[in-house]
C-alpha cells in the first residue's frame, strides 16, 4: 500500500526556495481583492465553519490576517482559491510551509501541478510526509503562533463544492501550542519533493490540556474514554467505518441506554474494495446493535452533501472534532489529530446540523 523506506539520516527542515512564476502561472492566479490584506481576525475567536456552505472565508480571512507564518499539515491542498490566499500571504513576505499527505500527492496531478503555480515557485516551502504513515491526514492550519484551524476538511475543491466537513478556528493558547508542536515535529520527520524521508517518525509529547488527541499514539484510549461518558444521546459522524474497538463502544452505548445515533457515506469515496467491504460489514453489524445508522448517497450535491466529517456529541454537552474517523487504520497506523472540544458554540452548531444532516440530508440505511 506504501513504499518502504530506505535507510537515510534525519532530515532536517529545509527551505525550498522558488525559482519566480512562469507567465502562464502567473496569469491563472486569483486576483486578490482590495483590503483583503487588511483582514483581521477578532481576539477571543472561536468560529465553527460548517461546510460546504460557509466555503472558503474562514480560511481566506485567516490567510489575510497571518503577519509572520503560516503552517499547514494536511491530507489535500490543491484549490486554487485556498491556494491564492497562500500566495498573496507569500507575496506580504509571509513565510509558508506545509506538509501534505504522501500518497495523495503522488496520486493527484492538480495538487502537484497547482502547489507548484501558487506555492512553491512563490517561495512556499512544500514537505511530504513520513512514508511511516500508510496516510498522513491532518488537518491543521496554524496562523503565526496565535490561532489555529483544525477539523475534518481537505483543502481541494470537492471539499467546499459538495463535502459535509467542519472547521474551527480557535485562539486558545494551550490548543495552538500543542498543534504547532505536533507541526514542527513532523516537519522536521518529513522531507521535501524528491528527498529521501527519515526512517521513523515520532510523536511529540503533548501536555493534553487542550483535549488534543494525535494517532496512532493516543487516539484509541481518548475515544474510548469519550463514547463511555455518554449517558443519553451519542451523535457521531465517520466517513468510513472497520474498527471493532470504537464500534463497540457504540454497542456498549446502546446496551447501557444511550441513544446512539451515525451518519456516514453509503459508498465511501476512494475506498478500495476491501475497506468498502469492511464499511458495509460494519453498517450491517452497528444497525443490528440498535446504532440508528443513517447514510448519505450519490448524487451527492451541495444541498445533500457527501458525509466526510469526522465529529461527534455527547449528551450534548460536549463534542469531538478531528480527523480520525472509525476506520481500521485512523487510530492505529495513520497520522490523523482530532480534539475534545468542551466549547459551547462549537457543541451547539455541531449538535443542530447534526440534527439536520440526520433528518434532512442523510435517509435510514
């Protein structure tokens, strides 16, 4: 499923320094808006993005507001209107550097082509990452050392044209120091377009008083210890299901009086035939537990959109928002980071599109 890695020293982080645009690049640039530059992000923010139909702004106004740096770690990052954000930041003399999912890249030629019309030939500073990690699907966007984004959604157009994801934005202290201490880590275990990869790559230790979880190192246990605190109602979104340890506390939930309700993808997009067979197998076995299974199905539309987040409510007093979905591999073999998230607004827009998606999006499977 991955390459194997070949023996090499650690790399350290390196600077990729941009030869100037073609003509041709430069021309199929989005053009920035006046004062977009001067866009300012409140202090004290906490914004929950529902997707698609909040689109790019949170992201766009986020790029805008960056003076020093911006860090991404991301599983796509190939529109172009993300992509211009990126640029007009570099062309302000931001310093921007990301690290995308290996395999992802390999596989998709507008990402390649498009990270190098907007990023790299700007100055952008693009690493892989660790083929350690059969996938690398963070979601993280780091805004100077005072804000992050975090959630479930790619950077590619699908993501805001028909993709069911969310995003929050938060300037709380201890969440941004735990995320960019992951980032800088796997920076430093990652490599640039054409380099050779570390052979291992570690997880940082993290102070876990954001309620961050990172797998493979902790996810399983967090998740566990989160569906168990549910009491009456458990609303839980995945893309994709396969794995026996968090379906079966889903199980457990029901047996012990929870109301446990799922939304996911009838088919699951890019799956291969045994992970498709393992998500049906799962639908089967979780609708026989008493789990009220509801999917999404094609056509997916921006009104009926595809299911790709990954979030969850307990009881609902509090959420879990991340990458990790209940896949065989999300907890225990990919890099994937989610949270724990206590805030109320995040909770409460969480709680009422799940309530819709549920009732109005998604049919009884």
């Amino acid at each position: 499923m991955r390459d194997r890695i070949g023996a090499g020293a650690l790399l350290v982080a390196v600077v990729l320094a941009g030869a100037g645009a073609a003509a041709s690049a430069e021309s199929t640039r989005p053009v920035v808006r006046p004062g977009e530059e001067r866009l300012a992000i409140r202090p004290g923010v906490s914004e929950l993005a529902v997707l698609p139909q909040d689109g790019r702004r949170l992201y766009l106004e986020a790029f805008a507001a960056a003076r020093r740096e911006i860090r991404i770690e991301i599983c796509v990052l190939e529109d172009p209107e993300i992509l211009g954000g990126l640029n007009a930041a570099l062309g302000r003399g931001v310093r921007v550097r990301v690290i995308v999912d290996r395999v992802k890249y390999d596989a998709l030629e507008p990402e390649r082509t498009n990270l190098e019309t907007y990023l790299t030939s700007a100055g952008g500073e693009l690493h892989l990452s660790n083929p350690i990690f059969p996938r690398s699907f963070p979601k993280i966007v780091l805004i100077d050392t005072e804000r992050v984004v975090y959630g479930s959604a790619c950077l590619d157009q699908l993501t805001f044209a028909q993709y069911r994801d969310f995003a929050h934005l938060s300037d709380r202290r201890e969440l941004v120091a735990e995320m960019a201490r992951l980032f800088e880590n796997d920076w430093l275990y990652s490599a640039p377009v054409g380099a050779e990869p570390p052979l291992y790559n570690p997880t940082p230790p993290l102070a876990g008083t954001a309620g961050v979880m990172v797998s493979p190192v902790d996810a399983t246990s967090r998740m566990v210890a989160f569906y168990q605190r549910a009491r009456t109602t458990l609303d839980v979104y995945t893309e994709l299901l396969g794995n026996p340890t968090l379906e079966s506390e889903l199980a457990a939930a029901v047996v012990r009086g929870v109301r446990v309700r799922l939304i996911t993808p009838l088919q699951v997009n890019g799956a291969t035939p045994e992970d498709d067979a393992s998500h049906v197998a799962s639908l089967e076995a979780l609708r026989s537990a008493g789990v009220d299974v509801h999917v999404s199905e094609a056509p997916e539309t921006a009104e009926r959109p595809y299911m790709h987040a990954r979030a969850a409510v307990v009881d609902e007093r509090v959420a879990y928002l991340g990458s990790i979905s209940l896949s065989a591999n999300g907890t225990t073999f990919n890099r994937e980071v989610g949270r724990i998230a206590p805030e109320p607004e995040v909770v409460e827009v969480l709680r009422r599109q799940f309530e819709e998606d549920f009732t109005r999006h998604t049919r009884p499977y």
